[in-house]
C-alpha cells in the first residue's frame, strides 16, 4: 500500500512532457512453466491506437452525441498549454477527421498545424510541440 502523495497533482500517464512515470519494459513475473516458456511480450494486433475510436466516432456516436463529445473535450482541453492542444488534437484528427476539425475550431487552432502534425510518428509529435 501506498502511503506517500502518490505522485500528488502530477501525471500519472506515459508519454508525458511533464517529466512523469515512463514505462519500464523491464517490469513483470518472471517466466514459469505452464506447458513450455510462458512471459511477458508486448502485444501485437494489426489495428493502431485510432481505427476504434473512428469508428466509435462515425458509426455509433449519433450527431448530438459527437457535439456533447465536442464540446467536453473543448471545454476541458481549453485549460491545457497551447502544445497540448495541438497534440492532443492532433490524436483526434487521426481517429477521425471530423473530431480533430471539430476540436481544432473550438479551441480556435489552425487546422493545418494539427493536420501537419497528425501526420506525424508520436516522437515527432512530442518533439514538435516540446515548447
């Protein structure tokens, strides 16, 4: 059990830009017979990080669910560093063009900044908006 701030107000997430916790690969059980070797690996599957949310986006979410989805994200990203903003939107735009568009006019970003940086791999991205 925990008993210091646990890491009080600060990211509990990775990747960060905040100097917070990064993943230690090295972390896990170590192997046991179970009918061969059995350890951890990392996981593989052919979708990336945004065919899931697209299509959430598209297919499920009806139009006053998308605005409500919207708006939230503007209301709260809109308290976060301009970098932030455009990489985190960024993110969006990947998933689904619409979303990122969406949020990039509601937090007043320049939509081709974000579409020029959704194009980008995650560590171009973070180096890209570092300040």
């Amino acid at each position: 059990m925990r008993v210091d701030h646990n890491g009080g107000g600060g990211p509990n997430y990775w990747p960060n830009s905040f100097g917070g916790p990064v993943a230690d690969p090295t972390a896990g059980e170590p192997p046991f017979e179970v009918s061969g070797q059995a350890a951890r690996h990392p996981f593989r599957h052919p979708n990336d990080d945004f065919v899931q949310p697209g299509n959430i986006y598209r297919g499920v979410m009806k139009e006053q669910d998308r605005t409500n989805l919207i708006g939230n994200i503007v209301d709260h990203l809109g308290k976060a560093q301009k970098r932030i903003q455009l990489r985190q939107t960024a993110l969006f735009y990947k998933a689904e063009p619409d979303y990122g568009r969406r949020v990039a006019e509601g937090l007043g970003l320049d939509l081709r900044e974000v579409e020029r940086l959704a194009k980008m791999s995650q560590e171009e991205r973070a180096k890209a908006t570092a300040k």
